[in-house]
C-alpha cells in the first residue's frame, strides 16, 4: 500500500550521516545516525548493551544493542544458513502506543551461547514515506557487527 508524501523530510534528516561506534568494551561496532543521542547509565547486567534515539523523534525512532544468553553456539543453530540474519517487524497501534504503528529491523548474531542484536526502530508512517528512512534503517542494521 503506498503511502501519500503529505511531509517532507526536512534537509537535515535528508543528509542525516551514520558514524561508527565501537563498543568501548571491544564487543562490537555499527553505524548510529549521526546526532541521535546515547542513553546514559545502562547497566549491561540489563542485557542493554547500547542505546541512542533521535532527539527528533523521541521514543519513536531508537536504536539498541541488546544480548541474552541462548542454547545455540552459532547464529547458524538459531536456523540461520548465514552468520546473521536480519528481520523486519510491524507493531500495530496498540502495542506501539502513542506512534501508532512502528517497524523494527533486527540483526541477529550468536556466539558461544549468548545472542546479541542490534534493534533499530521507527514509525511505520515514516518507514513506508520516505526512502531516506527505509535506507538508513537498512545501513545501519546491516553494519553490526562483533568483533
């Protein structure tokens, strides 16, 4: 279903550039929209291992690092054929809240018993009006990656 252009983005959120992150722990590394901002004070006991949200849109576009511990050893035991696997998923309304629907994209990684994933998250009005939204969403679930 397409989805009528009533909003332009503005030009900043045209050239919003993606900038590396590493991991200070050495962990891992992605791309984050450059300007976003990184939530403070996480406790990695959590299983959140990094997380930023465009001070924009507030609530509604965020990106996480999360990990838990898994029975499989390998991305390949969760049933992947690749190393990582990268999904899509659409929360209607209710469960979305006060931004109505909301797309998620996910990479997921296992290794040696824990699964680690990059969640970067955005409202579905946006995801499906601007292909500015739907690139940078992509660039930055693709580039996860553990080290």
């Amino acid at each position: 279903m397409a989805v009528p252009r009533t909003t332009e983005l503005t030009e900043e959120e045209k050239q919003v550039a993606l900038e590396p992150y590493e991991d200070p722990d050495g962990l891992f590394r992605c791309l984050v929209p450059k300007g976003w901002k990184a939530a403070k004070g996480l406790d990695k006991s959590t299983g959140i291992l990094a997380s930023w949200y465009n001070p924009d849109q507030p609530g509604a576009e965020t990106l996480a690092i999360f990990s838990t511990r898994v029975e499989a050893k390998t991305t390949r035991d969760l049933g992947s054929a690749k190393v990582y696997y990268i999904g899509r998923v659409e929360f209607d309304g209710t469960t979305a809240g006060m931004f109505g629907s909301a797309i998620e994209t996910r990479n997921v990684i296992a290794r040696d018993g824990i699964k680690y994933f990059l969640r970067v998250t955005t409202t579905r009005y946006r995801y499906l009006a601007f292909k500015e939204i739907v690139e940078r969403v992509d660039k930055v679930a693709a580039s996860f990656q553990l080290l």
